[in-house]
C-alpha cells in the first residue's frame, strides 16, 4: 500500500513530559501555600505570645504594688508602735521621778524647820554644819531634776498653785504667810503651796 502524500504521520506524545511541568508548578503553589501558612503560624505565635507576656507583667506589676502598699502599711503601724511604747516609757519614767521628788519634799521640809528653829548656842557646830550641808544636797537634787518653788509669800493668791489654809486680816486676794512650800516640776504641780490669805474666806457671811 502506498502512503497517502497528504496525510500526516502520527505523532507520539510523552505524557510524562507534558505532565512534568503541571507537577512542578504544583510543587511551586505548594511551597508557597505552605510558606505564607507558616509566616502567619509565626505571626499568631509571636501575637499570642506578647499577650501572654503583657499579662504576665501586668499581674507581677499588680503584685508589686500590693508588696509595696503592704510594706507602707506595715512601716507606718511599726512607726506608731515605736512611737506609742517611746511615749509609755518617758511617761512611766516621769511618773517614776515624780513620785521620787514628792517622797523627797517632806524631807527637806523637816530639815528646814529644824534650821529654821536651831537655838542661837548651837551656831557653829559641826554637826549643824552637816544639817546645812544635807538640806543643800536635797535642795541641788530637786534643781537638777527640774523642780522649782512656787512663788507665794505676797503674790496674788492663786488658786492653781496655792491651797489657802487660813484667811486673816490684811490685803485681800494676798499671800501673807506660807505655811508650806509647794513646787512644780515642768510645769505640773507637785504640791500646793499652803498659804495664808488675806481678806475674808469666799462664800463667808458679812
């Protein structure tokens, strides 16, 4: 048989070849799907991450300030404590003083009255020497802790400082004569000073 001029000979296509390029096209489309899932895997990452790490300070941040509120709190009542127990004991130690210079008070009373009525013969003794000397002590002593005498003998009478023990004849409202001395100590008094008054008792008739 003769072959037709005309006719064109078969042609034979290699499948595998024009299936490679569809393949590796596939592949490239693969890669980058695969690339832009893994770039936006990292983005949530690192989104979700910051969150977390926000929160986190957020809570330290929170219980930082809470320590710290504590701490003032805690500094503050120690600062009170300190000062309340400071206060205690300086009052306690004044209370002590106190009672130790009015324990002392009749002493040098007694030692005054017993100068004061020493006979004229007895001037010069040794002995006597050595009454003036204690009475000088006792007095030194109370300077040093702070007493001081009331003022009375022709001051306006007071009755803050002063205890009238009798009223007389005289300068109404004037101290004529002090019975006892008193004395404060900064400013408290320790004891009334016992005075007679002038003038007539408040509250008597005529």
């Amino acid at each position: 048989m003769s072959v037709r001029e005309d006719e064109e000979p078969p042609r034979i296509i290699d499948r595998r070849a024009s299936q490679q390029p569809d393949s590796e096209q596939s592949d490239t489309r693969g890669n980058t799907s695969t690339g832009d899932e893994s770039m936006e895997n990292k983005e949530s990452m690192t989104q979700e991450n910051a969150a977390s790490l926000e929160e986190q300070l957020t809570r330290e941040k929170e219980r930082a300030e809470s320590y710290y509120a504590s701490w003032q709190r805690a500094a503050a009542d120690y600062q009170n404590f300190k000062r309340r127990v400071d206060q205690e004991r300086s009052e306690l130690a004044q209370l002590a003083n106190v009672s130790l210079m009015i324990n002392i008070l009749p002493l040098v009373d007694d030692l005054e009255r017993a100068l004061e009525n020493v006979d004229s013969h007895l001037a010069g003794l040794t002995w006597l020497d050595g009454v003036r000397l204690i009475h000088r002590k006792f007095q030194a002593l109370l300077e040093m802790n702070g007493v001081t005498e009331i003022p009375a003998d022709g001051q306006d009478f007071d009755p803050n400082v002063h205890e009238a023990v009798m009223y007389t004849e005289g300068e109404p409202g004037k101290v004529l004569n002090v019975a006892q001395k008193g004395y404060m100590l900064g400013g408290r008094v320790l004891r009334p000073a016992m005075v007679v008054v002038g003038g007539k008792q408040p509250g008597a008739e005529g």
